[in-house]
C-alpha cells in the first residue's frame, strides 16, 4: 500500500487551520484535492471530517480516527470510525492521509510507538503565501520531518497564489503509478 499525505500550508508559519477551518478558499486547490483523491481511501481526524459539508466528500471512502467508543459516521456504507491507529499496519489499499495535524503527525512519525508500516511514503505539499488570525493550527513538526527524510520528485506547480510539489521518502520504493496518478492530476487542472 502507499500513504500519501496530502496537505496545503501556509508558506513559513506551516499553519494549515485555524480554528475548525481552512482560512483560504481557493476553487482550484479545491478542486485539486478532489482529482488527487476521488476513487480513494481517506483518513480523517474526527475535527477535520466534522468540518467536511454534510460530512461527507463523494465518490471517496474515509477512515474516521476517533478514541470515542459511539462515534456515528455520516455514511455507514462509506465511512468508518477506527480507534486505533494499528489498524492500518495490515490495511492493503492506498490511504490518503487528509490531516489534520493530529493525523499528519501520527503518519509522518510512525504513530508514537514507531510503526514503520504506516508511515507516509509520498507528500503532497501545497504551499500558500497568506495571513490569518485566530487559533492557528500548524504542522512544523511534520514539515521538519519532511525536510529531513523526503525528495522532491515532481516540478513546482503554481496556481492561483499556491505552489504544489511532490515529494517521496528516501530510500522507500513508492508505486510509480500512484506518483503518475497524483502528478496528471495536478498537472490536468493547469490553465
Ligand atoms: N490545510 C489543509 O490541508 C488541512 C487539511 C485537513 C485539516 N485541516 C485543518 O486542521 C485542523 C484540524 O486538525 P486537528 O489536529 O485539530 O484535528 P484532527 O487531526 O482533524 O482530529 C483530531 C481528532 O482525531 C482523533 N484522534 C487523533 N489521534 C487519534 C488516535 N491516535 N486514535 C484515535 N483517534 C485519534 C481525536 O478524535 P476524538 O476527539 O473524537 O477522540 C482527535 O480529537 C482544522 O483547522 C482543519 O481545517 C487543514
């Protein structure tokens, strides 16, 4: 299987929310998110799948993390809460790692008792030049993680104000078709 953290941030402060939100609407970085993983199998922190719509994305399986025993998800069919993070040492498919920064940090470090099997193998990483104010969320520890064990592997993409790269971790075989994957759809929503 092949983790794949997809993620955008605020470029040099790393904030990726603030509060409950995400503090840019950019329709392409949207609607960049949704050809990445529409087909796929997401993982959520229970803050960031209550901020999705109806908590719900279309035509995506997600994996709800949450310590609460009655958690209900939105969509049985679809949805599933997990309570822990073992779970996905045996999960076979691809997951895409959809944050927020509880969730970016558990697969980035290997989960705190270090789970090789989990950690994030390929980055998406979307950069945006902005400012906000209020209760900032941010991922630096994940970011240094990145600096020191990832490679860039794609050009930088620029659009609308965001800068996007993918990156592998070094060493590791990631799945050539997955990186094509993510690549065409990154490179298909360029005007
Ligand atoms: N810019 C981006 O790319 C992006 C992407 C996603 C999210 N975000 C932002 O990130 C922020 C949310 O991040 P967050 O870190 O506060 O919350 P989060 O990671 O979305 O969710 C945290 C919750 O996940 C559950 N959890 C965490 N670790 C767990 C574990 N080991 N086992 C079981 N459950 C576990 C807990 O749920 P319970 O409390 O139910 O136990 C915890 O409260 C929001 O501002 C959101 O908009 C930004």
């Amino acid at each position: 299987m092949t983790k794949v953290a997809i993620w955008c941030r605020h470029t040099g402060d790393n904030i990726i929310g603030i509060g409950a939100a995400i503090p840019w609407h950019v329709k392409s970085d949207f609607q960049r998110f949704r050809r990445i993983t529409e087909g796929q199998t997401l993982v959520a922190g229970q803050k960031t799948y209550e901020s999705f719509p109806g908590r719900t994305l279309p035509n995506r399986k997600i994996f709800v993390l949450t310590d609460d025993a009655g958690y209900e998800v939105a969509d049985e069919k679809n949805h599933t809460a997990v309570h822990d993070i073992k779970f996905f040492k045996d999960y076979e498919g691809d997951l895409y790692i959809a944050g927020g920064a509880t969730i970016y940090r558990l697969f980035m470090t290997g989960g705190g008792k270090l789970m090789p099997e989990i950690v994030v193998d390929c980055v998406y990483n979307g950069e945006i030049a902005s400012e906000a104010v209020g209760l900032p969320v941010d991922i630096t520890p994940c970011i240094d993680v990145l600096d020191a064990k990832y490679r860039q592997i794609s050009a930088d993409y620029e659009q609308d104000g965001i800068t996007v790269r993918v990156l592998v971790r070094r060493g590791e075989f990631v799945d050539q078709n997955v990186l094509k994957r993510i690549v065409k759809a990154i490179e298909e929503g360029l005007n």
